[in-house]
C-alpha cells in the first residue's frame, strides 16, 4: 500500500486548524514519536499532530483519507508490541492533550474520561472518594488510558477483576472519514445489534480514533494482603496457581516471577533482594477484600496449597511498605530487562491449569535454539511472558532463525488452547505470527472488517495482518 507523504501544503493546513504549537516537524519532536517501548525498533513520522477536540481530531482523519495519508494514533509509547509506531511515515496522531477526567458518575459507578489521561492517575482520584478501577498494567503510572483500550489491558489483578475489556461501557469514536459516533449506551447491559464498543477495545487504532471513554468503577476494597513464596521448582510454582484457585480462594493478583526478573530489576532500582541459590522461582499473590479475618483465612488456605506444592516459605508483607517494595520489583521487571539486553517480549496466554506444560515447553525449545528466557507474569490467568534475551547471538540469527523457536513457542500455545497474546496486543511484531494460531478465513474476515471501517487503510496500517 501506498500513501502520499505529507508536504508543505499538509502542514499549512494542519497548523491552520490546530495552530503551530500543536503541528511539530523537527527532527527531535520525529525522534520522540519514532519509538516505544517494543525491542529496539524506531520509525519516523513525517509530522507529529496533538489535537485537542473530538472535531481537530475529525478534520484531521477527513483530510487525510482525501489526501490518502496514513495516520498512526500514539498514546503515551508504553505499548510492548509496535502498536503506535509509524511504519509508513505519514501522521503520529498524539492524544496527549486529550488528558481530562470529564465527570465521575457515583451514583453510577462510572467515569467519563478522555483517552490521554494516565492509568494510575485515575486510580489515585477514585481511591480519594472510595472507588476503584481495577486495571493496573506494569506501566500504569505512565501509560493512558486510551492505549489500555487499544489492546485490551490487563495487569496483576486481572486474575479477579478482569482487563480494560470488561470495564469499558461505551466509547466516542472517530472514524477515518471523519464520521463521529458512539460504539454503545452507557448501561451494565447492551444486547442492541452488534456491540461496536467490544470490536473496537483490542482494535490498536485501525478501526478509529477513541477521544472520550465511560468506563465501569467498583467500591475500592478496604484491605489487602500480600504473600511472597519462594519454590525450588518453577514447575511446583506454576502447578500451585491451579491448586490455589481449586482451594476455593479467589486472590486478586498471582504472579510468577523467575528469580533473574527480581535480580535485573533490583540492579535497576538500586535495592537489595536476596536470591538463595536453590529457588527457582517465586509466587506473589494478593488478597483483598473489607473482612480483614477472612482475608487472613483465605491466605491461611493460600499458604498449605504452597507448602503442599513444595513452597521453600510462605512470608507475609505485614507493613505498607514492605507491599510496595514487592510490587516495585515487581512492575520494574519488564524496564530491567529491556534496559539489561536486547529482547524480544512474548505475551503467551493458556488455560491456566497449562501454565506448567506452557513454562517447561518455553524452557525446552530455548534449550534446543541455544537462547536464554527470563519468564514472569500473570499466573493467575494464565499469562506468562516470556522475555527472549540477545546475549551474544549473532544478528543473522537474532533477525531469522529465532522467529521459527517463536513459532515453536505460539504453536504450544495453540496446542494447550492458549494464543500468542493475552494483553500487550499483535501490532507490527507479532502479525507474522497470527497464522500460527488463526486460520486465513478468520484473518480475511478481519480484514474485511478493517476495509468497512477504514475503506482506504490510513489508520495504523501494517499493524494487525499485513
């Protein structure tokens, strides 16, 4: 496909309707928009936009689909798998002036908000009035909200409470002919012909452009509690998350962590964290609720299922502080490695009673190919991601060979009833790898579905399928 590349007459237009400021086309202002945090891949627009209405943003993909000039919607660059990069040039659309909580709806529970603001920015409002929104990707203190929607979202308390998906009610979308509309109603129910808010969360920007969301809120739970347990075995860690869950507990986060993950990101952060030299792996898992002596109860059920399962401890966080220290580490595990080596990031996801068959199978195939994998994520659903690190590979086998041990990978995903991504989305990394797990019927009907939304492909072309 080919699009026309912006020149003079483009930026007089855009800087007409958005002003100067809002129009950048240095060579720093390309650089930051080239890149996000998927790899070591950079692609440079032609021009960076930052509208700041629903009608800039309207004028903008009109003019552009006259004109046939591709247009890739960036959030804040936090994406893991070249969603908001521009592949083709043309326009980086930035909703970083869309950044406004709008209204918080409490006899509703809802909130009204535009896509530009920052996950856990919204978190802090609602937990100042005792509300909750329970998404929390690793980058929630700097990712928008918009781009959670975008792929679907999801973090360590999806295991409880669900991804972006479930919390999205309604959402003011822009197409690429300018036409605006809202994809559903704001109510708990929708069963009113297709449900166009479901089709768009996921959709990484090539369906429309999302400038304003209303999205679910719960009560914020009162208490939370956090078990810290390491295992000898890595196998033993992934075979307690299904035993937890059989137990008839219902934790909020559980996560597994292999213990290089821990170590790259104390060495980041600059913070002490001892490794015995027989664990293998860790478990962290969360509690919360209002009923302080059932929660104690429920991690009283947590802590046999892991000393069942081989559990070398089982320590309970009992200050604030001592919480925050784990989830730091935590959350810093995906920078440290990024930070530590040149990757490759997989976001596998299977049933999680697979979760052990997932870890050992990944661990075989490295072992055949000759790479090293630092493994960590969601266990609790199932979501494990599966850090593939450089080292001294050559680049020959860097940029070929390793994409047959990749496949490998998602064809044990497909085998255990799993896919090749549960939260971080396809973009561009990935797209050569949906055959593996779809069959080409089921990718021309996307396509079709892309062709009657965007009938001229400006939004995020090369993302998705080719």
């Amino acid at each position: 496909m080919t699009f026309k590349k912006v020149d003079p007459t483009d930026i007089n237009y855009f800087s007409g309707l958005l002003g100067p400021g809002n129009v950048l086309a240095e060579p720093s202002d390309l650089a930051a928009h080239s890149r996000d945090y998927t790899e070591d891949l950079c692609y440079y627009p032609e021009v960076v936009l930052k509208p700041g209405t629903r009608e800039d943003v309207a004028a903008i993909l009109m003019y552009c689909n006259s004109q046939n000039i591709c247009v890739t919607p960036r959030g804040a660059g936090t994406g893991l798998s070249g969603g908001a990069l521009p592949v083709m040039g043309g326009v980086s659309l930035s909703m970083v002036r869309f950044n406004k909580i709008l209204e918080i709806d409490e006899r509703n529970f809802q909130v009204h908000i535009e896509p530009g603001v920052i996950n856990e920015a919204l978190q802090n409002v609602l937990k100042e009035i005792g509300l909750f929104y329970p998404p929390d990707p690793a980058s929630k203190g700097s990712c928008f909200l918009g781009g959670n929607v975008a792929h679907s979202s999801g973090g360590p308390r999806a295991v409880k409470y669900g991804t972006t998906r479930d919390y999205v009610l309604n959402l003011e979308v822009v197409l690429a002919t300018g036409e605006i509309l809202e994809t559903g109603a704001n109510t708990l129910k929708y069963s009113t012909g297709y449900n166009l808010t479901q089709l768009m969360i996921g959709s990484e920007g090539t369906l429309g452009v999302v400038t304003k969301m209303v999205l679910k809120v719960l009560p914020l739970p009162k208490n939370t509690l956090l078990l810290f347990a390491p295992f000898a075995s890595p196998a033993k860690a992934c075979e307690a998350v299904s035993g937890i869950f059989r137990a008839g507990a219902n934790p909020s986060a559980c996560e597994f962590i292999e213990p290089d993950g821990f170590r790259l990101a104390a060495d980041l952060l600059n913070i002490p964290f001892p490794i015995a030299d027989e664990v293998g792996a860790y478990l962290l898992i969360e509690v919360d609720g209002n009923d302080y002596q059932a929660m104690m109860n429920e991690c009283e059920t947590i802590s046999e299922v892991l000393y069942n399962h081989q559990a070398l401890d089982v320590l309970l966080a009992e200050t604030a502080a001592q919480k925050e220290y784990y989830w730091k580490l935590r959350r810093s595990i995906g920078e440290a490695t990024k930070h530590n080596n040149v990757y490759k990031e997989e976001d596998t996801v299977v049933p999680r009673a697979e979760l052990p068959e997932l870890f050992e199978g990944v661990k075989e195939i490295a072992n055949r190919y000759g790479f090293r994998t630092i493994c960590y994520g969601h266990a609790g659903d199932g979501n494990l991601h599966v850090n593939i690190l450089k080292d001294q590979l050559s680049d020959d086998f860097w940029n070929t060979e390793i994409n047959q041990a990749i496949i490998e990978i998602f064809e044990l995903c497909k085998k255990l009833k799993g896919t090749i991504s549960g939260e971080h989305g396809i973009g561009l990394v990935q797209q050569k790898f949906m055959s593996v797990v779809m069959p080409q019927f089921q990718l021309d009907l996307m396509k079709r579905i892309k062709e009657a939304f965007d009938p001229k492909g400006i939004l995020n072309p090369g993302k998705i399928f080719n």
